[in-house]
C-alpha cells in the first residue's frame, strides 16, 4: 500500500465521526448578500452591478452573453456557460477569436469578484448567529458546501475555534494566519474557496484566513519556484476532474463523511443538473446509506418531489429558507 493511500484511510478514519452533515449551497449565503447562480449574470441586478460592473464593460463578457444567447432556455445560466466553455477547451473551440480556456478564466475571475463583493459578514445578520448558535455548536457534525465564501469558515471557527478542510498538514498544503485550522469539525468546501490559491508549478496550494484572490497572477512564494498562483475555484459545471484534482481528497472525505451520517440537512443547494458530480457524489452516497434522514430546506418554490425522484430517497422534511430553518 503506498504512503498516499495509507493518508488517506488515515485521515478519513480520522474524520468520520459526524451524526449530522449540513449540504449548504448558495441559497445559504443568501442573507449575507450572496448572490443565487441564477443571478449571476443579470445585469439588471444593482448588487451585481456594484460588484462587478467593471467586467461587464470588457469585450469578453460580451462574447460570454452571445453564447448564453445560443443556448436552449433551460441551460441559459452560469453552469451551462461554464458546460460549453469547458467542452470548447475539449476540442480547442473559439469564440469570436477567445480561446475558450481564456473565456473560462475570465468567468471564474468574474464569479470570484462578484462572490467576493456581493458576500458580508455573516455575524452581523441574527440569521447565521442562530443557526451557529442552535446547529453549529454541536460537535457532532460535518459541513460540506458547494460555495466559494467564507459564511460557512467564520461560523464554524466562533463556534469551535476550528475547523477541519480535511487537506494535510504537508509541505503541498500551506496555512495562513488559520488559527486551528485542523481542530475543529470537519469543512468540505467541494468547489473551493476564496482563500485558497493554487500554484500552477509547484502545486502548492496556499491556505488563508481571509479571501485571497487578490494574490492570483502573483508569483509563488515558495522558495526556487518561478510558478504563477491562481485561485482554486471548481466552476459548477460537467466535467469537474482537472479543476478539483488538487482537492479530491475533500470530495473522498466528503463522501466518507456522508456514508457514516445519520442526518443531511440541505440549505439553499438546488442539485442542478448540469452539474453532475455533485448530483452523482449524492447518489453515490445515498445508495450506500439508505437509511440516512434527508431534510432540504430550498424555499417555497423548489421542486421537492423532483428532488426526490432523482435521488431515489424519500424527503423527511422540507420547507423555506435559511430563515424558516432557524425560527422552527
């Protein structure tokens, strides 16, 4: 057995122990000014706007809204933009003379920019100190979280003073001014952060406390490596497998975690279907763990019984948002 997979089974053995595992999307840093993917790219939308209205400006956000113009009604959104950039990258496809993989880091640039600005602090909204204060103290939990924000990161570290990204404590993995940062529950963040940035020589991936995408197109600090950082991000999209290679071990542990839990909570996660690793790392785990309690909290509108029939489990309960949650 190799050194890598004996890691492996360590920290996941090391990791599973969580009763209840909460499956947060963007719906849960709704309160805190985060914005819905399907808002994304409206720009009639003021908070938008304020965000990253500079981009809208650039010539290739124009290419970008031609596309999204091109595409069937149900996939005129971000996954789907980020479905045909990534399969334009597969056959070396240009639009309108972008290369597609150029088109590609300017949307995760503007995803990043509108995550960054859009998202406050979560302890200043009543909402996020009750759901840390009557869900996150429990130490028998795990946080798995499809976002790019910090809301999850800064509730669990005032409850825990710690969290766990289950990623080692090796020369590849850096720590910046996180405090705990593998001593508390564990904190999957499956699609990345905005603190984390990646060194495309080295493969370093450099860990901070506070968003750090302001560092991407900066040299790597490690000494003797001339390698140029980026920020990690996984877009939303069908084939996931060369952005989140740096972080499969989150999406392992993840799924370790899950298999053992009793209860997944869900808040403000829709499952899109364009983005199939997300759905089929569901799938996987629920056919291993039938007996799991599934409650989803996606607001009023949200197709539940749909929800239900694609994952082949039955909900145990449903309801609002992060706000109904919290008030029950």
């Amino acid at each position: 057995m190799t050194g890598a997979r004996i890691f492996r089974l360590v920290r996941l053995t090391k990791l599973t122990m969580a009763r209840t595992v909460f499956i947060l999307g963007a719906g849960f840093s709704r309160p805190a000014g985060g914005p819905l993917l399907r808002e994304m790219l409206d720009t009639e939308n003021s908070a938008n706007e304020d965000a990253v209205g500079d981009f809208w400006a650039e010539e290739e956000f124009g290419t970008l809204e031609k596309i999204l113009r091109s595409l069937p009604e149900q996939e005129r959104n971000i996954e789907g933009l980020f479905n045909v950039l990534s399969s334009g990258q597969l056959y070396a496809e240009a639009f309108d003379g972008y290369r597609a993989s150029d088109l590609m880091n300017f949307l995760v640039d503007y995803v990043t920019a509108l995550v960054r600005n859009r998202v406050g602090n979560p302890s200043r909204r009543k909402v996020y100190r009750e759901f840390r204060d009557n869900f996150l103290e429990d130490g028998d939990i795990a946080v798995v979280t499809f976002n790019y924000d910090l809301v999850a990161d800064q509730l669990l570290m005032e409850a825990h003073g710690g969290l766990d990204y289950a990623l080692p404590a090796t020369p590849k993995y850096r720590y910046f001014g996180l405090r705990g940062a593998r001593a508390g529950p564990a904190l999957l963040k499956l699609h990345g952060s905005l603190s984390w940035v990646l060194c495309g020589s080295c493969r370093t991936l450099w860990l901070h406390a506070v968003p750090a995408d302001h560092k991407a197109g900066r040299s790597c600090i490690r000494t003797g490596c001339q390698g140029r950082l980026r920020t990690l991000i996984v877009p939303p999209m069908w084939n996931k497998e060369a952005s989140a290679r740096q972080i499969a071990l989150v999406w392992e542990a993840a799924r370790e975690e899950m298999l053992d839990a009793e209860h997944f909570l869900v808040v403000g996660f829709s499952f899109p279907p364009l983005d199939r690793a997300a759905m089929d790392l569901m799938r996987s785990v629920l056919r291993g763990n039938r007996r799991v309690r599934l409650d989803v909290y996606n607001g009023p509108g949200y197709d539940y019984p749909g929800l239900s029939r694609s994952l082949n489990h039955r909900l145990h309960h449903t309801g609002g948002r992060l706000e109904d949650l919290t008030q029950e």
